[in-house]
C-alpha cells in the first residue's frame, strides 16, 4: 500500500529566480496509512511552509522550486489551481493554528460545514446539514443541532477548534495537515484537542502530519517524528525511540530544555545560538555553530541520513548524548 | 427588536441636539425683534412685540416650543422670500434628491465593481490604470470635473445641457425629473460630477478592504477547504468587506446630500444647496435653521439605517448592542 503522503525532495525558494534563497532544502519523508506523524522543530524551520506546499497554498513570493509530492501514490504538485482544489478539503484536510480567526465570523458554523460537505460531496442540503451535525457531535460539540445556527464568535476557543477540526474531518480525508492546533488553546484544552485529533485520526483511518513545536503534543500523540532544522530533516524516526535516545545533537537539544517536573533547577539547558536565517545557512552541517561537538568536516561537508538505530539522522556523529553538553545558560 | 429601540432612541437624542443648535442660530444673529419692526419702532412697541412672539418666556419655554412646530414641519417664514420655509424647502429638495440619489448610484454601480475587479486582479494592466486614474479623480476639485464636463459635453459635442433641471412632472407633493426624456439628459452630468469622487473612494475602499480579507486567516482556511472561487470572493471575502463599505457609504450619502451646493452652482440646479447659499448670503436664519435640521435628520436617518444593515450582516454588532 502506497503511504498517504510522500514528500520527494521538496525545495521551496524566497522567489523565482535561479540564487533564490532557499526556505526549505531537499526534504524528503512518508506518512504511513493511519499514521500520525510529528513534525518539529523550532520556528522558521520551515514546519508550516512545508504543510502549505502540500496543500499546494504557498503564497508568493515562496515558490516550490523542485521535489514531488504524492497523496496515496498520486502525484499532487504541478496541478492546476482547479484540479488541486478537488484535493484541498476532500482528500487533505487542514486544521490551522488560531480557531479564532480561522472560521469567517459571518457565516454561522452550520453554513460553513456544509457548504465545505456540499462543495465536494454530492449531497442535497437536507443531507448535507445530517452530516454536520454528526460531524459536531463526533468531535465534541454538545447540542450539535443547535449549534449549528451559532456564529463563531458564540463558541469558546477550544469549541471552535473542534468546530474546524470538524470541517478537517467533513469529507473524510485521508491525510489531515494540523499546523499546530493547539498553540492558541489553553493547556487544560491543549490535551482535550489532542486526543480528539488522535482519536478521529484512528476512527477514520486518516494520516496526520501534526506540525507542532510542543514536545509534549509529539509525546502524547505521534507514531514517528520528523525534526526540522533550518529547512532540512534532522532526523526522523519512531516516537519513542527517538524521544528517549535522540541521535541528533539538536534533538538531543530539544529534549534536554524540556523542564522536568520532578527536578527544580535554577536553569533550564538551552541550546545557544540561534537557528541561521534563510539564505544564510553557514557551510556543512546547518547545526554545526550551535553544536558543542562540531568537527572540522561538521564545518566543512553537510552530512546526509544515515541510519541510526531505527532513525535516520543527518549528523555526522550520531548518538552518543554523553559527549552532548548543552551549555546551561540562563532561560530568559 | 432591542437593537433597534435603543438606536432609534440614540438618533432621537442627535436630532434633539441638532434642534438646539438650530434654536441657538436664532439667538446669535441677532434680535429677531429689530428684523420685524423696524428702526422706528418706540420701545413700547417693541416690547409688545416682543411678548406677542414669546420671547420673554424662559429659554426652555421657547425652545419646547421651536420643536414642536420642528415635528409638525412649522419653520416660520422666510426673511428673503416671505414664504414659508416649509413650502421652499419641499420646492427644492425632491432635485437634491434625485441628484444624491443618481451620484450616489454612479458612484456604487462603479465603484463597488472596479474595487473588486482591483483587488482580484492586483497586477493587472486594468487595475494598474484604474488606480492611477483615480488618483486624478480623488486629486481633482469637483467644480472643475463639472466645468470640464460641461465644457466637452455640452459646448464641443452639444450632447448634454449645461445648466438646469430640464423638464419635470409635477406629482403633487414631489416633482421628478426621472420620468422626462429631457429631465434624464439633464441630470447625467451633474450626477457624474457629484458621483465621480464618490466612486473612487468607494473603488479604493473596497479594494484596500479586499486585499486585506484575501490575506486573513478565514479565507486561508477556506481556500484549504478547498471551496470554489466565486463562493471564496463573494459569500466570503465581500460580505466581510460590506460592513466598512455600508459605513462609508452611508456617511457620503449624506455628505452629497449636504454639500452638494458646489455642483449645484456649476449647474445651475434648482436644489437646496443653491437655496442655502442664498439663504447663507442673506442671513435668512429660520430658513438656514431649517436646513440644518433636515441635514441632521438625514445624517441621523442614515446612520440609522447603517447601523441596522450592518446589524444584519454581522452577527458581532447584533450581540455587541443587547
């Protein structure tokens, strides 16, 4: 069976032309079929930009400049603004940081389901609203009939997140884009959309590519992990392997700023520096200033993936967290 | 139904506002007195008439009574024209009217379309051309849009009038000029004149709101909905952009309606602006009073209905009022 999704050397540039600088560099990964795939990394890594190009919404002056994209072994990128549009809420859902601003504030929440539902199924309006109705029911929404005539601005931040993970779920995707859905949301409603998005994902068979800078959200939820750094793959591999015996040094990085609950200290280890910005992406390996271990040939050669344990990761030393000292500096 | 008492309650506390400022006018140019009876009136005299007209009762008195002939459409009589002000005012404003009205149509009928088209198409030649021709538009004074207007279209090409209202029917309590081919011909180019500022503000006000809703994160989603391109545009991103547009919409319909004395002079249209400017050069208070009056009723009458229509498009403003 083909993966839902699968992302072959996608490259985005900052404009068209030949030394466009480029925001997202050869990134290559699959999404299994019901699969829940994590993606991290700091901002500006190019996490979101990468959900846009598969939804084929990249505004100018970001360009895809090479690479394919296939959703369930079809070929998606290149198409037509109007062929793509058959994809976009069909067969890729998209739920979107902010449910405050992410439904239009003069149409009721009713009329926005099921003109998405009527838009790509072929339903009459009696059907159309049966089904959104069932859709707000599955996702949480108590009194589903009722709400149906509520007007956004009527519902709670974590109501309206259900409301547009709904509209995610209206047509029965197979792959769902959710860039950071729970960044907006209160902590105590963060889990609540969580495990909705895990639980309709495996009641509906669907793929996630769960974009998120929150290393708890990848804990709770996803099967494998993507790493991003500086628009190229870190690493990527099982959760739970790479969550507990991280190979990359940045991911390394990552899990060690995560405070832990049972210790208090007086400062968090950060990692120093920070993330190149576009176009100014020093020579070698993209991490290498930041990295406490970097080698002449970090400085000098970009290393590709290479398989460690069950991950890959782009390092030239994989592994090995003992020799890893993030300098403990002082948080804020 | 709440809504809308408490707006109606708040347009009656402007009118009241605005009837008071009218009641001032009389008081500040002036002893109304000297006006009516002359030098050589002795001070007995004076002092009768005085009484007979109630000027010695309280402020508050005469002021009660200045609204109530207000709502029964009573203004006195003019000083120049020695008729009631009423009567002149119900003369010339069905030509203001209709002026307002056909500018304003222009004005919309244009504006709204050429706004979306811009915004739409933002590289467009069109759009690039539109843009820069409403520079002009906005830059230009309108007395000269109307001399220059007149000048092509009545002295070179001989198509249009210059001046005037052409013929008009008279329906008893409103005389129109919409209904006489020579009436029609007369009030295209005043019209255009009038409407021809208003287009290109409403043109760039609806552009400038267009792009900025094509950018806002509801329309991105719904674009990753993956609705259609008409459903996208018009339910979506106009209906968005209406509440600004009804705003300023409405604020110029009364603007036109008010001021619209210069295009009046350069046509020679028998409308209540040229009334007013005579009025103005006169000092013919209950007259100028009068117009100020119904100048605030139409302002609040407007902004009434704006604030009504928005109420319908926007669910927010609904709540926001209860």
């Amino acid at each position: 069976m083909s993966p839902a999704l699968s992302v072959n050397g996608l490259t985005v540039t900052l404009g068209r032309h030949q030394a466009a600088p480029k925001v997202i560099d050869d990134l290559s990964f699959d999404v299994g079929p019901g699969e829940i795939l994590g993606m991290v990394g700091e901002s500006g890594a190019g996490k979101s930009l990468t959900g846009q190009a598969i939804l084929g919404l990249l505004d100018p002056p970001l360009h895809m400049a090479g690479g394919r994209i296939e959703v369930a072994g079809e070929r998606i990128d290149g198409l037509s603004e109007t062929a793509m549009r058959s994809w976009r809420g069909r067969r890729i859902g998209a739920v979107f940081q902010d449910p405050m601003t992410s439904l239009n504030p003069l149409l009721t929440i009713g009329r926005q389901l099921t003109e998405t539902i009527r838009t790509h199924l072929p339903m009459n309006a009696a059907s159309a609203r049966e089904r959104a109705i069932r859709l707000l029911s599955e996702v949480g929404v108590p009194a589903p009939e009722e709400r149906m005539g509520a007007y956004p601005h009527m519902l709670s931040g974590g109501m309206r997140q259900r409301v547009v993970l709904a509209l995610a779920f209206a047509c029965d995707p197979m792959l769902v884009i959710a860039d950071e859905p729970t960044t907006a949301l209160d902590v105590s409603i963060q889990a609540q959309i969580v495990g909705l998005l895990r639980r309709m994902c495996r009641e509906r068979g669907a793929s996630v590519m769960l974009i998120t800078h929150d290393m708890g959200v990848i804990a709770e939820c996803a099967d494998r992990v993507a790493v991003l750094y500086g628009g190229r793959l870190a690493e990527i591999g099982p959760a739970d392997t790479l969550l507990r015996e991280p190979a990359h040094p940045y991911t390394q990085g990552l899990m060690a700023s995560i405070p832990d609950m049972r210790r208090r200290v007086d400062m968090l280890p950060q990692i120093p520096g920070s993330m190149p910005r576009v176009g100014g992406a020093p020579s070698g390996c993209a991490f290498h200033p930041r990295c406490s271990r970097a080698t002449a040939r970090c400085r000098a050669e970009r290393p590709d993936l290479v398989g460690h344990g069950s991950c890959l990761a782009a390092c030239w030393m994989p592994g090995d967290p003992s020799g890893f000292r993030p300098e403990a500096t002082h948080a804020g | 139904m709440v809504f809308m008492l408490i707006r109606a309650g708040q347009t009656a506390g402007v009118l009241l506002a605005a009837a008071l400022v009218s009641f001032l006018l009389f008081r500040f140019v002036g002893d109304p007195v000297n006006n009516i009876v002359g030098q050589g009136a002795s001070v007995e005299e004076r002092a009768a008439t005085r009484e007979a007209l109630g000027l010695n009762d309280p402020a508050i008195v005469q002021f009660s009574r200045f609204v109530g002939r207000a709502v029964q459409g009573e203004f006195g009589v003019s000083y120049r024209f020695s008729q009631p002000v009423a009567d002149l005012i119900g003369q010339r404003l069905p030509a203001t009217a209709e002026l307002t009205l056909a500018a304003m149509l222009v004005a919309l009928g244009l504006g709204v379309p050429l706004g979306m088209w811009t915004a739409i198409k933002p590289r467009g030649v069109l759009t690039q051309t539109l843009l820069t021709l409403s520079l002009i538009g906005v830059a230009l004074p309108t007395f000269l849009i109307g001399i220059v207007l007149i000048l092509v279209f009545s002295v070179w090409l001989g198509w249009l009038p210059a001046f005037g209202r052409g013929a008009v029917t008279n329906l008893g309590w409103w005389t129109t000029g919409l209904l006489t081919t020579s009436g029609l011909r007369a009030l295209i180019l005043p019209a255009l004149t009038l409407g021809l500022f208003q287009m290109t503000l409403i043109m760039r006000m609806v552009r400038s709101e267009m792009l900025e809703i094509l950018r806002s994160d509801h329309i991105r989603f719904s674009r990753a909905r993956g609705l259609r391109r008409p459903a996208l545009i018009y339910r979506h991103a106009f209906r968005n952009a209406l509440t600004p547009l009804v705003t300023i919409v409405g604020l110029q319909f009364g603007n036109v309606f008010a001021f619209s004395i210069v295009v009046e002079t350069v046509f020679q249209w028998p409308g209540l602006g040229l009334l007013v400017i005579q009025a103005i050069q006169f000092a013919d208070v209950p007259l100028l009073a009068a117009y100020l009056l119904l100048v605030a009723l139409t302002f609040a009458l407007i902004n009434l209905a704006v604030d009504l229509v928005n109420a319908v498009i926007d669910p927010r403003i609904r709540q926001e009022a209860l």
